[in-house]
C-alpha cells in the first residue's frame, strides 16, 4: 500500500492503539430525568423510525469508518451485514480512494447486503482543486453513490484533521459552492468529523438545499489526535506540535446537535459509545444517532460480533426509552434532561454561534 491507502490503514491502526478520544466526555454531562412510574411495558417501546424515508428499527446507524484498502473490505463487510439484520443505516468512509485510484472493492461489498440506509462519502476538501489535484464534480459524486447503491450521499467537513496532516488539503474557498452546486442534482447530507456544526453553518447549508446534517462534534475520536500520533510515528515534528495544540478544538457534540437544529434532519454522532447516550442525542433534538469507534474494534472480527454490540445498543435505547416514561421516538425527543458540567457552560451561551 502506498498514498491515501496507507494513510487510511493508518487512520484504522492509530485508533485502536493510542489513546485519542477526547479528553471530555460530553454526553455524561447530558442527564435524562428518571420516570418512576412509567406508563408503558418495556416490550412495548417503539423504537423504530423513519429517516430520510427510510424505516428503521431502531434511529441508529454506524456512521462512516473507513475504505480503501485491503482490510477495509473486511471492516464494511461486517458493518453492512449486521446493520442489515438489524434493520439500521450505514454509511461508508471517504470513497476517495475509489474515485482517484480505482481502489473500489472495499465499498462496493456494501451492495450485498439489504441495509435500510446507505450513505455514500466524499469530502469537501475534494470539491476544490488541491494543490496537483483535481476537483471531484457532479459525475464523480453520482459514481460515489452508484458503488454502494446509497441513498444519500454524505459531503464530510475535516479541515480540523487536515490541518495535522503534512499531506493535508488545506483549501477551503469553494467548498460551499461545490456542496450547493451537488445539491442542485444529488441527496446530500453534510457531516462534520468531530469538531461539530455550529448554528451559522447549519443555516447556510440549509439555505443550499443540503437534506440532513451529522454533526460529529467533539467528545469522540479526536482526528487531531490521531493525525498527531501519525506525526509522531514519522517524526514530523512540526505537525505533532500542531495536532497537540488543537487536539480538544470542536463544539460538543450534544451542544451541536441543539446550535445545528434549523429544521433539518439531524445525526448525533462524535463520541456516543452505548444506547444510553444514544438516547440523549435523541432527547437534545437529534433524528438519529451515529456510533462509529463503538463497533470498530468489532469490525475487525465478525458481523456476528458487530451484530452484537449494535443489538446491545439498541436494547439500552429501549430501556432508557421505557425509564423516561417514552413510548415512541417522537416521545423520546421530548423527555426531560438537564445539561451539566462543561457542556452546560457551552449550552448556555448567550448566543448560539
């Protein structure tokens, strides 16, 4: 492997074997308030949903991960057969690998499998030339969804990690115009990788016709992180000192989810890690949750595995579900909840950035 395949079994390796979550957990500061008398059976809480007029069981779906390399094909396999089981959505890493280097098997496995959702990925860095890049276009991002057969195609926000990287794509003019130039022809969601989606970039991505947003806030994996223990691996000093300063940079994630609320499908992802949390990103505004780093290391082993954990997720949703006295999902949303802590500080600004 060389180039951006390595890069991505880099990526894989890092987050398995260094500490690079945030230092915060956000969603610990996000508390539901207990309903001691509940009027619902558990084996009667509905959790299922629909999402981007997709039903699913239960509103989780495992955000992106990876592609691109050999390994990945075995890590999307895995995801996309137990999401389709569990009848919950999938989106698949950065497709770049495919659309520049032709490296299209590890995507095109998800096609396979019956999963409710499929969410294809391209980042917004690739909408503008780089450096001795070309610029991805329209018949680039339809290529994207016909791999895996998606439904929505995700444009990802990662200038926070590209920054630490010395091989990073650092433009950003035209970004925006690229993503309203997609959504004119494609369904487009945009997702962030763990900085989060403030209000102000929510509006303006609402007002180009983008259909949904994952916000990906901090309180997760720290992509600087991870780009600085690459930097550190290689003795990139330069770039090691720059992850370090930026590594807790982002908006919580549960605070994301309330600032990006602008009438938009939303996606409560960046550091949910059980169904208790998941069920707080639904009760702060959010449509669905997104687990990622929650399952990897499951990925690597077995859609059996996989399968397992998600279904252990979706069961602690219910029973959070059943302890706040909710029904149904839309009920859910309206559970009582207090914000604590760091998070609390950030929600309660004066303004909403």
């Amino acid at each position: 492997m060389k180039g951006i395949e390595q890069r991505k079994a880099e990526h894989i390796m890092v987050t398995l074997e260094e500490d690079v979550a945030s230092a915060h957990d956000y969603w610990n500061d996000v508390k539901l308030v207990h309903d001691a008398l509940p009027d619902v059976d558990l084996d009667d809480v509905d959790t299922s949903t629909v999402l981007f007029g997709r039903k699913l069981s239960c509103p989780l779906m495992v955000t992106a991960i990876t592609g691109g390399y050999p390994e990945a094909e075995k890590i999307n396999r895995n995801l996309a057969e137990a999401c389709a089981n569990l009848r919950i959505g999938l989106g698949v890493g950065s497709q770049r690998p495919a659309l520049e280097r032709g490296a299209r098997k590890s995507y095109e496995v998800v096609k396979d499998f019956d999963v409710p959702l499929k969410v294809g990925n391209i980042g917004a860095p690739q909408l503008v030339p780089q450096k001795r890049k070309r610029a991805f276009g329209t018949d680039d991002a339809h290529k994207a969804m016909e791999m895996i057969d998606a439904d929505l195609l995700a444009i990802h926000l990662n200038f926070l990690q590209e920054i630490a990287q010395p091989e990073g794509d650092t433009r950003a003019k035209g970004c925006y115009d690229g993503i309203r130039s997609l959504s004119r022809e494609l369904p487009i969601i945009v997702k962030e990788t763990g900085a989060g989606i403030s209000r102000r970039v929510a509006q303006r991505l609402k007002g180009i016709g983008v259909q949904g947003l994952d916000v990906a806030g901090a309180g997760g994996t720290s992509f600087s992180k991870v780009e600085g223990c690459r930097a550190a691996r290689k003795g990139d000093r330069r770039c090691e000192r720059i992850a370090d300063t930026f590594a807790e940079w982002g908006i919580p994630a549960p605070v994301s989810v309330m600032w990006a609320d602008v009438g938009l499908p939303i996606i409560a992802s960046g550091g949910i890690q059980n169904g208790l949390q998941a069920a707080k990103g639904i009760a702060v505004g959010a449509d669905c949750a997104g687990v990622a780093r929650a399952v990897l290391r499951d990925a690597l082993e077995s859609s059996k595995a996989v399968e397992e954990r998600l279904a252990l997720i979706i069961e602690e949703m219910r029973i959070a579900m059943f302890l706040t006295g909710s029904r149904d999902v839309r009920e859910l949303g309206r559970a009582e909840h207090i914000i604590t802590g760091a998070t609390g500080e950030w929600a309660g600004c004066e303004r909403e950035i």
